[in-house]
C-alpha cells in the first residue's frame, strides 16, 4: 500500500492520517502497561499464542471462571463469524 501526497476530505494525507492512527493506538495499548499477567490469562483459547495485554481476559472476573472465558487472538477471532 503506497501512501499518497493527495489531501483528502479531512484536509489530511494518508502519511498524516497513518501517523495519528498509530499515536492513538499507542495512547491506547499505554492504558494496559500496568496489568500483571498473573492476573490474567494472556494466551490464546485456540493457538496458545501470547496475545496483547489489551486482549487479557482477568483470571477473577466473571466470565472467566463461569463460562471459561478466555481471550483470542486476532488471526483466531477473524475465523469466528461475528453478529453484531
């Protein structure tokens, strides 16, 4: 994917655009920083990868312990069909 010098309707270039698409992701995955993954369970239900702290699931919660709640990776969770 090329990003293009051309302004678009928001007066902003695809750099432009990009680059505050990945400050606010930042911002966003620093509200995590503190978890311990003691608390958590932070592998994935169906791979077993070590997912994003912003993906946890916390071990005491109520989904966790009644209905085995655990979090999902992003390759796993595309496989799912979602209805929203």
């Amino acid at each position: 994917m090329t990003l293009t010098e051309e302004r678009g309707p928001d007066g902003r270039t695809d750099a432009e655009r990009q680059a505050a698409w990945l400050a606010e992701e930042a911002r966003f995955e620093a509200g995590f920083a503190s978890r311990k993954a003691a608390d958590y369970h932070t592998r994935c239900r169906d791979c077993g990868v070590f997912v994003k702290k912003s993906r946890w699931v916390k071990k005491d919660s109520f989904d966790a312990i009644k209905h085995q709640q655990r979090p999902l990776c992003s390759p796993c969770w595309s496989e799912y069909d979602h209805e929203y």
